[in-house]
C-alpha cells in the first residue's frame, strides 16, 4: 500500500482571445478536451478548470487569477496544466517568466500538453557535489523563451491585420463595433465582400427622430423633451450582463431605464444620426456612411443649435463647432434698453447704430441712439426714436392674402400634429397593453410559488410594471393638445396679423419686439426712412393708406418663402 503513486492535483487554464469565440464554441471544448485526456494518461486530477475569455496581451494577465489559486496552500495543488504557452500568455518572455516564477516560487510545476515546457532541472557542478542557483538551468528554458516570444509576435500580426482591416473598412464608410441606439448591424454584399452597415432598428429609430423633430420644434427646453419622451415610455436599449470571471453565464441585464438629459444630449450631437462616422480610426475626420443617417445634415444641424455643425461642400464632410455670429459675442449688442440698434441703420453712413446713456452736468442719464465714430455724428434721443418706431408700425398693414394663407398654415400645422399624437398615443395604448399582461403573467406565477423570498421579488416586479403603467396613461392623458380651442387660436392669429401693432409695440420683451420689427422689411432702414416712410417693406407688409387705396396688390410674390416662415415661427 505504501508504494502506491501519489495522485497530484493540478489546475488547468483555458483561454481564448474574445468573449465572441468563447460563446461560439470555437476553442473552449477542444481546449478542455486535450487537457483532460493529457491529465488522464498522466495520472493528474484536475481540481479546477479557470477559462479566460480575453486577451492575454494585456499587462494585467488573467491566468494571474488561476496562478493566485494555486499559491494559496490550502487549495493543494501541484500542477498548472495548460494547452500551450501561447495559450498561457501572449505578453512575451518577460511576462511568460514573471508568471512562471511564482509557480515555480511555489513548488507548482507549469506543463503544456505538447511537452515544451520541462521541469527538469541541470546542475552544471553536480559531477563536483556542488549546487549554485547560477549552475542550475532549465534545458528547455531558451525554447520556452523563443516560444512565448512567437506568440508575442504571432499576436500581433493577428491583431495588425485583423484592426487594420477593421480601420480601411470604417474608413470607407462601413462599421464594426456594436449599433448604437436607434440603429443595427446587417451585414449586406459589396464590393469590399460581405461588410456590415447600419440599418434603423424598429421600436428604437422612432425616438431618435423624435428627439431631433422635438428639439427643432423649440416649444419645449430639453429638461420638457426628455420628460415628455419618457411618459411616453421611451427606455435605453436592455443588454446581457454577464460574469466577469465567466463570460458564459448572463447574471442579470442592464439598461432598460428612461431617458436623462445627459443622455439627451449625447443622442443629439451624434453624427452617426446623420449618416456621418468620426471616431479614432478615422483620425477624427468626419466619414460619410455606406447607411443613410436617421434624421438630415439639416435637421441635425438645425437640432444642435451651433454646438456641432456638419457641412458638405463638393463631397468634403466637415464637423466643426460653429462660432456664434459676431454680433453675439460682442459686448452690449443684445442690450434690452436699446433694441433697434442693430436693425435700424444709421441716415448717414448706412451702418448699424450704437446705444448709450450719456450723462448730463445734474448727474442725469440721457439714453439715446447715435453714430458718431465713423467721422461724422448723428444722434436721436430714445424716447424720439421709439415715438417715430411706434408712429411708424401703426401705419402697416398685413395683407388680406397673406393673412388667409397664414392661417391655412397654422390649420396644416395642426392637424400634422394632432396626426403625431395620434400616433403616440397608439404606441401608448401598445405599451400598455404589453404590460398588463406581464402583470397578468407575473400575479400567476406568484400562485405556484411556496418561496416567500421569490414571491417577495415577484410582487417587486410587478409593482414596478403597474408603476410604469400608470406612468404611461398618465403621460397620454396629460397631452396639452387635448385642451386646445383652435377657434380661439386661429382667432388670436387673425387678430395679431390684424392689429400688427399689438405684435411688434405691445411686446413685454424688448428684444423679441425688435426682432419682430425686423421682419417687416426687406432691407434694413434707417432711421430717415422710417421717418419719411418710405423703407422698403417686406412683400407681404403694406402701409395702411396705400393698401386702403388699392395701390398695393393683394397677395404675396415670389422669393418672400423665407421671411414668411420666420414671421409665422415668429407670430406663433
């Protein structure tokens, strides 16, 4: 009985390069396989499989975890069994060595099952009985060496050729990491091969247009959008949280949870919503994708308010912060106590007028508007210009035509949004739907249930899905549009294009009551033509006597589009 082997313990490593081999099964099985027919023949019990689903290029290697097991005496284990060194590390001979050393440290032998590794070791005095840690060597240390350097080198020729095709193909346009939101990878036939593109993913490309479309509205801030979006049951998308020392095993799930502004705002500047790649393996240059983007350079650039602009001229992609206009970041120049300065022209030299207060010998200010620093001088006191502003826009007149298309505008507008909230509260009443019966389903597996830890959860879970519920039926009958009189609206509208005057004078903002004003002609006037009346009005403005008298036809003509959208983004 006594002469009988001593079976060792070993641990064996297994390792591939990424989780995506691992869960295919490419490596892992074979791995496991090798290794536990090499230990049968060899009389070695395996304690312990470690499988390791990542790089081994890394500094932090991951076998370390395995090594540490075996340090820890209580385990009592011999043996670190591995398929092959490159299957052990591909950091190279430093890395290979410095991990070797702390079995070896411990009396734990390292062997592959294709016999590289030998732990054999040589004394070159052991002929004279004498021993040196200088004198004993390892025979096969320089192949184990040569060997861990191969597969440094083999690494990285995988990595060059396989990231270097990645980068060529991103920079054409095509993509290789995971979709972002609102999108999904589909691989299409090209000219390049099979390459993959984006493609929008129902059910998550809807809020993406919806963000920008609610953004470009401008009748909600941000903080509203996002409220809005989530009564409406918008949720991030639900990824597979896996176990960080197995990749295998899904432990939970992570995302599923409502928009917040931070992540608004990371959606909104996105170029890839705009069919547009720029990233590291571009250098950061914009790339025009081979996918259409889910909402317009236009509409992108109009959502992101300057913060981010896209322009494309002759094929060129170009992403740049937008500076703001000059008048913007000059001291003073939205000044509230001077509002017309910069849309009402000086008589003499044709240039924007300043404002100022200057003071007199009382110590009294005397506002005023004037130019005085281009050689010559021109000054009107405040109160005299706003009683000839006044005097002025109380002799205009919208015209008939223009008033009646108007409306038919707010009309269309109308009901193209009565149409979208049709829609949202369709994709409500789905939601909801969907949810009781997830309630429904939840309440009856808690019947079968006899633990009271599992039916506490249960009744979690569907708190939480009665919670949500109620969260969406409250967001679709709390929709401002169902309070709306649009007879009053329209009669509102008819009343200011009436009574222009009330728009432009009665204004509680004095800014916005000169930006108003400036829609009112087709070229900027000075200060003399608003006095003698003859600026040059915009086509759908009239002064009244003339208007009365049949001078000026009725009607708009052509090339006034864009003023007319500004006054009735203005007016309404």
């Amino acid at each position: 009985m006594d002469n009988l082997p001593t079976i060792e313990n070993a641990v064996a490593a297994i390792r591939i390069s990424s989780v995506k081999q691992g869960l295919q099964g490419d490596s892992p099985e074979d791995q496991k396989q090798q290794i536990e027919r090499f230990a049968k023949a060899k009389g070695i019990n395996i304690k312990k499989f470690f499988i390791f689903m990542e790089s081994a290029s890394k500094e932090e290697q991951p076998v370390q975890e395995a090594i540490d097991y075996c340090k820890n005496p209580s385990n009592n284990i011999q043996v670190f069994i591995i398929k092959s060194i490159d299957r052990f590390t591909r950091g190279g001979s430093y890395l290979y060595d410095h991990l070797k050393m702390q079995l070896d440290g411990n009396g734990i032998r390292l062997i592959d099952i294709y016999g590289v590794i030998s732990n054999t070791k040589v004394n070159t005095l052991d002929h004279l009985g004498i021993e040196y840690d200088w004198s004993v060597y390892s025979p096969t240390k320089k192949t184990e060496i040569l060997e861990a350097e191969r597969a440094k080198d083999e690494m990285r020729d995988i990595m060059t050729r396989m990231i270097g095709a990645e980068i060529r193909y991103v920079r054409m346009g095509y993509r290789v990491r995971r979709a972002p939101f609102g999108y999904k990878n589909q691989k299409i036939e090209t000219a390049h091969g099979k390459r993959v593109i984006l493609v929008p993913q129902k059910g998550e490309a809807e809020w993406i247009r919806k963000m920008f479309n609610l953004r470009n509205r401008g009748t909600l801030n941000d903080k509203e959008i996002v409220s809005k979006l989530n009564s409406q049951g918008f949720k991030t998308r639900t990824l597979n949280k896996r176990d960080p020392k197995d990749k295998t095993k899904i432990i939970g799930k992570r995302g599923g949870k409502p928009l917040n502004l931070k992540q608004f705002w990371r959606y909104i500047r996105n170029p890839v919503y705009a069919g547009i790649t720029s990233e590291k393996w571009t250098e950061g240059n914009p790339v025009k994708g081979k996918f259409e983007g889910l909402v317009s350079i236009d509409v992108y650039n109009k959502a992101n308010k300057g913060k981010v602009f896209i322009t494309s001229k002759r094929g060129e992609i170009e992403i740049r912060k937008k500076l703001p206009p000059k008048h913007l970041t000059e001291k003073q120049v939205k000044n509230p106590k001077f509002p017309f300065k910069r849309h009402v022209l000086c008589p003499k030299c044709e240039k924007p007028l300043y404002g100022s207060a200057s003071r007199g010998k009382l110590g009294k200010y005397y506002p005023a508007y004037h130019c005085n620093k281009r050689g010559h001088y021109f000054r009107v006191p405040c109160p005299e210009f706003n009683e000839t502003v006044e005097k002025f826009v109380k002799g205009l007149k919208v015209t008939p035509e223009y008033v009646q298309d108007l409306k038919s505008y707010v009309m269309e507008l109308w009901e193209q949004r009565q149409k979208e909230l049709a829609k949202d509260n369709d994709s409500i009443s789905t939601k909801v739907d969907t949810l009781k019966h997830q309630a429904r389903s939840i309440a009856e597996k808690i019947r079968h249930l006899n633990s009271a830890v599992a039916i506490k959860y249960m009744e979690e879970d569907l708190v939480s899905v009665e919670n949500e519920i109620t969260s969406l039926e409250d967001g679709k009958l709390s929709d401002d549009y169902k309070s709306v009189d649009m007879e009053v609206v329209m009669d509102k509208v008819g009343y200011f294009l009436e009574h222009l005057e009330d728009l432009v004078l009665d204004s509680t903002k004095p800014l916005k009551r000169a930006e108003y004003f400036s829609l009112l002609f087709e070229d900027k006037p000075t200060y003399e033509d608003l006095v003698s009346g003859t600026p040059k009005l915009a086509p759908f403005i009239a002064l009244k006597d003339q208007l009365d008298s049949g001078l000026v036809p009725n009607g708009e003509s052509a090339g006034t589009r864009t003023r007319d959208a500004q006054l009735k983004r203005l007016s309404l």
